[in-house]
C-alpha cells in the first residue's frame, strides 16, 4: 500500500548492544537536529526493551546543554540492552507489539543505533510497519566498537577504542622497556574483538618496523600457531630486550576453541572464564621461563571517552544528524553510512545505504591487513587505520574528572497495557 | 673527616623500581637544573646497576627539546632496576664498586630517583663516601605509584596513577549502567597496591554516596570479608540495578593469603598467578549468579602519560629541580619532600628531609580514610586526594598518538674494569 510521508508524528531513538564512548555523541546528533526541526524525539529505556515495555523517555525535559554534554559524555545515556528480536516468523506479536506501542504515541520515525543485528530489527520493522499499514520510517544508525558493519568504510565507537589500544600500547611499552633489564619482559594486552581483529590491529599504529611495540599482534582471523608465537616471542627478546604482545580476546586454536577457555580451571574445578592474556602470560613462563606482565582492560577500552578519537565522535554526531534528515525526508529501511573520500588527506563523508544489504552482515579485516607472517599489520592496514584515531576531543573537566552528563530520563505517560513477554 | 662542597664534577641520576607516568619529568627537573647551573649531568643505565657496570649515559648529547619532552614521557627515560643492594655488612664490595665508578668519573652528587629502597641506598652511599674519605652528596629524589613513602605529604606518580583510576571507574561504571538491565550486573576494577590501598581510594573519587560508583572498595589494609563483600553486592544491585567494586592487588583473607593466589589453577595444576579481580567475579557469579565483566589494567595505569595530574608533573618535576638545587648546596643524605601547606586551595611547597626518616619505612594510608564499613573512604580521604589529581597536561599528539621522546642515550667511554658481581 501507498505509505505518504507524515506530516507530523514523533522520533524515536533508541540504543542497542555494547555501548561506545561516543555513542552518545550520535544520540546528541539526533536530538539536536529533530529539535532543530522542530520535531518531537522520544528516547527508549535500555533500548528496544523500552519500546516493548512503552518505557518511553521523553528527551524534550533536558535542557540543551544537557543534549550537547552527550557529545563527550560515554555509555549509553539512555541506557542499551542485548536483547535480539526473534525472527518474524517465530514472534510476530514482539514487531506488533512495537507497533502498537509506536501508534499510540505517534511514533513514525524510529532510529536504531547498534550493530549489524539492529539493523535487522529496524528492516524488520519497516516491513511490518508496512504490512500494518502504519506510516513509519525506521534507520538504522551505526555503532560498533567491533568496526563490522558491512557498507560502512568504518562504524562510530570504533576510531576511540583504537586510539586507546594504540596510546595504551605505546605507553605500556615505554614501561616495559624501562623495566625490561631487571624484571617484566613481556608483556601481554588482551583486547576485544571475538571475531574479527580490527582492534589488535589498531595497536600495530603505536609502532613502526620489528624492533618497536607492538612486536606480536595475534588476530581471530589466524589460528594460534603455538610454536610460531613463542619462537616470536624468544627472537624478540633476544634482539630488542622484552616484547610486547597484543591479542584479541577472539583467538583460537588449531581445535577451533578460544584460547580464553583452554584450560584454565579454578578452584573448583570449573572452566575460568576470561583471560586469553593470562593464558598467553602462563605459557611464555613455562616455556621460555620470562617474567611477565599482562593487562586486560576490558570496559575500559570501550568507554575511553577521555581519550576519544575527535573524527570518530565527528562521525558519530554525523551519522546522527543524518539519520534525522533521512527519517524526515522519508526515506526508510537506510542506515547512514561512512564513505571514504582519501585516505591522506582524509576526507569521508556520509551517505544512506539499504539496511537489507547490512542487516546480519560481518564485516572482516581484509587479508591484506595482516602480514605475511601472521603477526603485524600492513602498510595497506595503516593507510586505513590512521584516519580513524586523528586528533583529540577531551570532555570539559572539573576538579581533575571529566564532566559527564546524566539525564533526567523523565518517562512519557503509558497508554496500553502492560507487556506481557511471550 | 671534613667534607668540602665540591667546587666541580659531575652529576650522577639514576632511576629506581617501578617506573611511573611523571618519573621522566623528574629527570628532566634535574638535567634542565644541572645544565642551568653549568653542572654535566650523566644517567645510569637502568638504574644502580648502570652504575655498578660503570655503563652511563652522557645527558649533555640530548637536545634541549629532546630534555624538555622528558617533561611529558612516561616510563624511565635511562631505564630502571630492581635490584636492592644487600646491606654494607653483606656486599661492602658493592657499595665500594659505586664509590669507586663515581671517583673515576669525578661523580660528586648522585641523586637516586625511587621509593624506600633506593632513599637506602641513597643513605648507605652517603655514608660509605665519608668512610673513603670521597667527597660525595647523595639525595634521594622520590617516585612511587604507591603512594608509600614516610615523611612526603604525597609522591610523584601517585597522583596520575590516582587520576587514571578514578577516571577510569568513572568510565567504566557508565558503561554498566548502561548495560545491566540484560547484561553485566557486576564490573570489577583491580589496581595496583600490595600492601597499602591509596590507588584503589583514589577511585572513590569518581563518585560519591551509596548509589553512585564506586560502590565497593577491597582495600588491602581490611581482611576481605566474604560473606560482607557478597551482601553488599547483592544489595547495590538490588538498589542500583548494578555494582562497580574496585579492588585492591593486595587484598588477603582471614588465612593471609592473597586473594589473588587463592584457588585459581591452570590445566597443569599450577597456581595462576595475578587477578583479585577474576577471583571476585567468579565468586560472585558462583555466590549471586550475577553476569560480570573484570578489567586489571596493570602497566596501563601507571604509564597512562596521556592522562595524567598536572600537579603531579608539576611535583614531579619540582622535585627534580629541587634535588639538585639540594645537591649544590652542600646538602647530603636528604630528599625533597612536598609538603602541603592546605587543601583548598591546594598550596604545596617543597622542602629538604633526612633520608635517615625515609629510608626503609613505610607509609601506610590512615585509618580515618576508609569508612566504618571498610567499603568506601572518608571526607579526609577525599580531602587528601582531591588536589592530587587535579589539572590536565595532555601531551603533545601527532597524527592521533601522543609525541613521546626517546633519547639517544650514548654512552660515557668507560675507565675501569669490568664489574664482576658477587
């Protein structure tokens, strides 16, 4: 059936899956901009929980230096969830629902900022928003410390967990160095990346030829060649002194099992979660009898707003700002995405893509990102992976702390019943 | 015997133990004060035992620019040790080895920049100088994460450490607010502190009352309390919807043991070495099945430059400056020490202490500190901390990483023979 573009109606934006340090900066691209044209945007609590629950936050009681503190403010302000929505099939009453909740509160433009599973969701809903005969236009937005959306030349959240990793790969590695004679001589830093390697491969950025940090990059992309890591390891320290080893929390072995769980048991018998650094730290020890030192920051990494990457929370806002202007010039079933102009300069602007050609889609590191030898990134890596860390965005600070915002998040009054989960 | 002020030679610098994010300032506090002063200033190559090998740095090849980018380095410019002289009565050879570098190269003032160890050292030097009728002044210049030494008011390199811990925290704990409606419920941070827990106090800075994070501290100077600890995570979550603990390294239980040692084991049997913090998660995963994610940024936090306290290099620096000023002068066996004239506004000073009330002592953090419950700290606590972690001094950045300085480092041409270690 013909869908017209609604003339009036509200946005709703809601945040999905692990947050990004400049997520936030987006949901301040969408605010400011609906505001801007003169549109009312609504918020979900704790993602598209809140759209099924009719948890609705209204973002119209913030003040607008409180919309413009997201900018620099990490987590997910209005709170994300991991919560992935059966297929159509297996539970249409969950995309009714969503529906229903949107009808009532005159939803017609729905922002989904998340990875490649929300842009299934936000396609899905375009469809049955169709099939319901409700005017909606749903956008997906992009964000992923992951850096695996298909389309995209790069997703928002990921240039600041590269920056981090690389600046705490350089600064770790100057400790290291300093100690090496005595004490620590090798050093080891988990980072995420379950799947693919673009975050180990953002470290290779703090050095530069075999003798500087990072000296061993191990990516989920390569099995863990044992022998090959060690026999890397023992070359390093004898030329250089200690090395410094970087690897994703995603690697695995020969036997396809991840090296985070190989083994390791606790006191109880029970497989210790966590910890491809740890397991990595025990071989070298029993091995080649280094001392070491590792490091697993987690969250940390992720939420680095201090040391956030300025293009990246430019794009982040861009990508914002974008999905408004699609969603309001009735475009549907779009994700706004990042294209590369150059790479030095780098130029990149933005651009709608279809969300069928991004939804359940993974992005993987090219082959020609990784050396030969399985342990560094190539030129062709760096030329991609340079942009993206550029320049310095800190937040205000105050007695010594960043100044981060914290919504209101004041609740729309509820119209329907409550939600019953099936 | 008499000792006459030395109307000429040269200056040694040596760096002690574990580096930090400002000990480099230090370095350039004195190479900028000695060359001011028209005094050559050589280093020792990681730490006393470039000394004992005779193997020094002469500082007068590096630039200016290069001397003043000490001022933002972190890790030890000339490297480090650990390697504590035995007593006089048990290695008198070494202390003479010293002696006898320092005559050859007409050494006249050595300043040793560490923790208690090396203000040991720095004293027994002092005194084995006198002894051979060498004319030498000794002055221990302070540096340590841990916050420990006696008589200072505060150490360079605690307040950066303390400013990456909050901030981090900080970070983190927005990160889990925003996640644990379907995801992680319990984020634990460990720090460094083995014996004293002023890092893990620093992070209370990041918030304040009940609901805000960190909501646990584990302060090493308390005996963790297993059934208390549980509790208290049961009912942040239960309030909050999510718990932030930040723990200390060090933490033991009523047995003494370290946590950290306690139970885990590898596929051989070994003990696994390091993590409180994935000790505590599986506890409470096992204890209140409550989903976890842990971060243990170990170097990363004392060599986090890109983050650190302003006043912290300023101190740094300042003591640096101060130590040689000292040296100069004619003193001997002292080290500048900061002391605080208030709080706020935060007026310091620094000003010469014996080495005889600092060497081998330890300052532990006062009782007043933590709360009643063990779990948080004080409004003294805050009063204390808070300047120390004051101010932003970013390093310069190029192309999205910060401009770290590595030195030449070339070698003074060597007089004597080899040192053959006992």
């Amino acid at each position: 059936m013909p869908i017209r573009r609604p003339v009036q109606g509200k946005l709703l934006y809601a945040q999905s899956g692990g947050v990004t340090a400049v997520i936030n900066a987006t949901a301040a691209g969408v605010i400011e901009t609906a505001r801007a044209k003169g549109v009312k945007a609504y918020a979900a609590r704790n993602g598209i929980l809140g759209a099924l629950r009719e948890d609705l936050i209204d973002t119209g009681r913030e003040s607008k230096a409180a919309i413009a503190a997201l900018r620099h403010t990490p987590g997910g302000a209005f709170g994300s969830c991991r919560y992935k929505l059966k297929s159509l099939e297996a539970n249409r009453a969950e995309y009714e629902r969503l529906i229903e909740v949107f009808r009532a509160h005159d939803i017609r433009w729905f922002l989904y900022n998340g990875g490649n599973d929300s842009a299934d969701t936000a396609l899905k809903l375009s469809q049955i928003g169709k099939a319901m005969g409700y005017d909606l236009r749903c956008i997906g937005v992009p964000k992923t410390v992951d850096n695996d959306l298909a389309v995209t030349d790069c997703c928002p959240g990921f240039g600041s967990v590269a920056k981090y990793t690389a600046i705490s790969t350089l600064e770790a590695s100057l400790d290291v160095a300093s100690m090496a004679e005595t004490s620590t001589k090798v050093f080891i830093l988990e980072v995420m990346g379950r799947h693919a390697g673009w975050i180990a491969a953002a470290a290779g950025l703090a050095g530069n030829g075999p003798d500087e940090a990072p000296h061993i990059i191990l990516f989920p992309e390569n099995v863990f060649d044992e022998a090959a890591f060690l026999a890397r390891v023992k070359a390093t320290v004898e030329r250089v002194g200690w090395c410094t080893v970087v690897a994703s929390e995603g690697i695995r072995n020969a036997a396809g099992q991840f090296l985070a769980d190989a083994g390791t048991r606790d006191a109880f018998g029970h497989v210790q979660l966590g910890g491809v650094a740890p397991t990595l730290a025990a071989l070298v020890k029993q091995k080649l009898g280094y001392k070491y030192h590792w490091a697993l920051p987690d969250y940390l990494q992720r939420s680095a707003r201090h040391a956030a990457a300025k293009v990246d929370v430019e794009q982040a806002h861009a990508v914002g700002k974008a999905a408004v202007d699609y969603a309001l010039a009735g475009m549907n079933a779009v994700m706004p995405v990042i294209v590369r102009g150059s790479d030095a300069p780098y130029r990149w602007k933005i651009e709608p893509a279809p969300l069928a050609k991004i939804a359940n889609r993974e992005k993987k590191m090219p082959k020609g990102f990784i050396t030969r030898d399985g342990f560094g990134i190539t030129a062709a890596a760096r030329r991609y992976l340079a942009p993206l860390i550029a320049g310095e965005a800190p937040p205000p600070a105050k007695n010594g702390l960043p100044v981060y915002v914290r919504l209101k998040n004041l609740p729309v009054a509820r119209k329907l019943a409550p939600w019953t989960p099936a």
